[in-house]
C-alpha cells in the first residue's frame, strides 16, 4: 500500500496552550502574549502568540527589546514540560483519526493515514474535520500531506502555496526544511544553497564531504528516497468484557439482561479512566459456531447504558434478517475500539447543553438506523469557489456544529439558501457586453431584472490558469450578480468568463435566494 501521512504543525503551541488554560481558570489577558526564559543571563523571548508576531515581537528577541516595541505586553515563563504534556495529548486526541500516530517535537504531529482516510470522506474531509476540530479547541494548526513523513512535515512548516506537484513543492523548500542544526544550515546558505531542489542537484558524495552524512540522510528522507523509522505511540489496549455461560441461553429476557449487565460494567470501567465510548461492539457467539456482530457509533462519548442499549435496540430492528439463536449462545462479548476523554459536567440553567445532547441523541439513533452516511451535516470550507466552500460529512463523525460566516446586521445575505448542483444555463440580454443582466429566460420563461448588485468578481483558483488551461471552464473568472425580477424573486446569476478569456462567454443561474 503507498504510504500517505498527515503533518500537523501548532505554530504557536505554548502561548496557546497557557491561554486555553487561563480560560479554564476564568482569567483571560486581551494583550499580547509572550513566554520568557533565561538564556546567558538574559530574559528572551521563547515564544510569541499570534498578536505579539503582528507587531513584529519574534522568538529570540530579548524581553527588553520587545517591551520597547509594546510596553503592554502579557509575559508568563516558559514551561517545557507542560508544553510536552499538552503536545502529548493533542497526539492522543488524533488516534481518533488514525491508528499510526507520532509525536514531532516541540510543536508537531505525523499521522500515518494511508488506508484511513476514506473513513472521513477522502482526504479533503479528513483535513477539514481535523482543522474543524483543533479549532474549536483553540489551537492553530497547519497541515499537508505527502508521501513522506518528513515531507508532510516539512510542506506543513515552510511551504506557503498549496500544493499540487508533491516533488516539486518539496524542491522548492528552503534548506532549513531539511531539519538540521543551525551551523550545518548556514553552511549551506553561505555555499550558495538556498533551496532543497539546489542541494539535490548536488552529488551526495560532494555534499556529506562538505556539510556531512546527515544533510544526505535527512535529504533522502525528505524525497523519499530512504525510509525512516517512525515511533507511534503506544496505544492502550481496547476495553473488553466477556459473558461465558455453561448451558447455552437463548430466551430473549436473559440475552438483554447480559447485555445490560456487561452495559454496566463497561459504565464503571470508563468512569474510573474518565472516558467514554465512541464505538461499541457486541458479538454473540451461537454453540453452534456461528456469531452475529452487532456495531453502533455515537457522535458523542458516553458510558450511559440506556442510550447505549437503545441504539442497540435501533441496530437490531434495522437488520435485514432477524437475530436467529438456534440452540442458544454459550458467550456474549462487548468490545469497546474507541472511546476518549469525558469529564463530568455540569448543566446551564438556559438548558443549552440538554439541547446539544438531545440533538446528539438523534442524529445518533437516525445514523444507526439509516446508516452513518445518510445522515450528513454541511462544513464549511476554507474556499472562496461557492460550490467548494462546504463539505458533506457524516454527522456522527462531525460532532461539533461548526460557525458560519454571518452577513453584517441589516444586510441582505451575500449567498443564497439554495444552490444548483450544477448551475443551470440561461440566456441573458445585457445592457453593455460586460455589463450586468437586463433579463434573462430560465425554464422557458422571461424574468425582466428591476434591481441588481455586483459584479462580484471570483477568480479561478491559479493552479487551474497555467498555459492553455486559462480558457478550459475550470479557469475562467466569474462575475457573480445579485438579481430581482419584477414579481421580487432573487437570483444569483454569473458571467463564466471574462470576454479576453471567451469570446462568447455563457451566463449561468447558481442560487435562490429566500
């Protein structure tokens, strides 16, 4: 299988961690925020938040020098240690997503997705429910994929394009992606290599001669062309509980009571190691040799045995052929695969959190009984393409409800509710070549334009512009208008292309709006 890894890089991973901290203890610093050490007698700076960095405040810089550019700064002391701890379990947190996880200190983790990712919707849906999901953590994160661990990493912390051509991205690196010390990487800037593809160029001989064998190691690592060990982390081993009978037992009463009871032992066992289940397995072995296995998911944790046994209940009445006993079963087994973290909580008085379980509760019992990919809930994407700036994905993978850009108060909403999959041709009388819509006819029937807005102007994405291609329909600029008929019905209707890039450019409806 070709081998396929996820790099996450948390840039700014001890000032956030100390801030989402502070949140849990209520104190909260709106300035800048800064983390000092001692380094050759001096206090510099170890790391920078985001609004310190856009003042120009970097790492290294002494406290004196950075008070100088903001004397309101927020300065608390580094803390190596908890700065570990916490990279440590944002590491755990993506076993969620695969089974492979590494840590990279002091601020990454690999995760090795080959074989995984169609479980998320391919890797698109992966990375947005991974990005979706830091984020409401409160963390930063970038991220790439490519062939190579130190690769994926390395796209992760120094390329700034999106990435197309996996090889050429890496080529265009700067040396310091090679992951190696500070001398050995001026060396090489001082030689005149300032890029990964002008080190590969070289002879591998005349480079460890110069720089050493481990700008030739980390080099072929990067490319692909050696392996490199990984180390996962260790990962515990699945809770397991087991029923052994010694006369088979086929009355439906005693299989239910088992099953609560195992229910409830597992409940005991989660809330000791303050987790709860994501994913339950009940597998029923007849004395005849066969077995039936049952599996639910939830969108949530939980070790509650009700919910749990109801979904159950749910599981069962979907199947196509009806639980047969036989001669009854001799042992009942309940295996948990995934299960993360739950801490006790406490309801709002508004209810808000009843709320939010009640709706986990359904989209839990409608994804058992239609299946996981019926029920599907939209995510918003970071594209400025209308029909890409959301993602389907199972709701009970999706568990968080995630923010949508909202219009300004007492504007009209700037995309419609209801979008055309594809957008549906029309034919438009403009008042000038490139001007905007004076009428148009959809379905067979003329809509006079009374009043409209725009153009609003979205380019093609600039990979899909390279030579030729700018004229293909995928790299053709779009001038988007927002249109009312006479009779008040809005539309949102768009040029494909600009007449230097068509001659004849055709016009499309893409939304309704309410």
């Amino acid at each position: 299988m070709k081998r396929r890894y996820l790099a996450l890089w948390f840039p700014f991973l001890p000032t956030e961690r100390l801030r989402i901290q502070e949140e849990r203890t209520g104190r909260r610093p709106d300035t800048p925020l800064v983390l000092v050490a001692k380094i050759k007698g001096a206090l510099r700076l170890g790391a920078v938040d985001v609004h310190a960095r856009g003042l120009g405040i970097t790492s290294g810089q002494t406290l004196a020098d950075a008070r100088a550019l903001h004397p309101d700064l927020t300065v608390a002391d580094m803390n190596e240690d908890a700065d570990r701890h916490w990279l440590q379990r944002l590491a755990e947190h993506c076993i969620a997503w695969s089974p492979r996880v590494t840590v990279v200190p002091p601020d990454g983790v690999t995760l090795d997705i080959a074989g995984s990712e169609h479980l998320f919707g391919g890797e698109a849906g992966l990375l947005a429910q991974v990005e979706d999901t830091f984020t409401t953590i409160g963390m930063s994160v970038r991220m790439a994929t490519a062939s190579t661990a130190q690769g994926a990493q390395a796209l992760a912390r120094h390329s700034r394009l999106p990435v197309m051509d996996e090889r050429q991205a890496l080529r265009m690196l700067p040396v310091v992606a090679l992951g190696l010390d500070e001398e050995a990487t001026l060396a090489l800037r001082r030689a005149g290599l300032k890029t990964i593809g002008d080190v590969a160029a070289r002879a591998a001989a005349s480079i460890a001669a110069r720089f050493g064998a481990e700008a030739v190691t980390a080099l072929r690592r990067l490319l692909g062309e050696e392996h490199a060990p990984i180390d996962p982390l260790a990962q515990p081993e699945p809770l397991h509980f087991e029923r052994r009978f010694a006369e088979p037992v086929a009355l439906q009463a005693s299989i239910a009571a088992c099953f609560l009871d195992l229910l409830r032992e597992a409940a005991r066992t989660l809330e000791q190691r303050g987790l709860g289940g994501r994913r339950f397995v009940l597998t029923l072995f007849r004395s005849d040799g066969a077995r039936h296995r049952l599996a639910i998911e939830t969108g949530l944790p939980t070790r509650d045995p009700v919910p749990v046994l109801r979904l159950f209940d749910e599981r069962i009445a979907a199947l196509a052929d009806p639980l047969d006993p036989g001669f009854g079963y001799d042992r009942i087994t309940l295996f948990l695969p995934v299960t993360e973290p739950l801490a006790a909580s406490q309801s709002a008085l508004d209810g808000g959190e009843q709320s939010a379980s009640v709706l986990a509760d359904l989209i839990d019992r409608l994804s058992t009984r239609l299946g996981p990919t019926s029920l599907c809930r939209l995510i918003p994407q970071d594209s400025h393409i209308p029909e890409q700036a959301q993602l389907a994905l199972p709701a009970i993978h999706a568990r968080e409800p995630a923010r949508w850009p909202a219009s300004p108060a007492g504007e009209p909403p700037l995309r419609p509710l209801f979008l055309f999959d594809p957008p549906q041709p029309v034919e438009v009388i403009a008042q000038v070549p490139d001007g905007p819509p004076h009428r148009f006819r959809w379905k067979r029937k003329l809509h006079e334009v009374r009043l409209y807005e725009g153009p609003e102007r979205i380019a093609s994405e600039w990979w899909r512009r390279k030579g030729g291609e700018a004229t293909g329909k995928g790299g053709l600029t779009r001038d988007y208008y927002r249109v009312e008929d006479v009779r008040g019905r809005r539309y949102w209707i768009f040029r494909h292309g600009l007449y230097d890039e068509k001659p004849d450019p055709n016009w499309y409806l893409h939304g309704l709006f309410a």
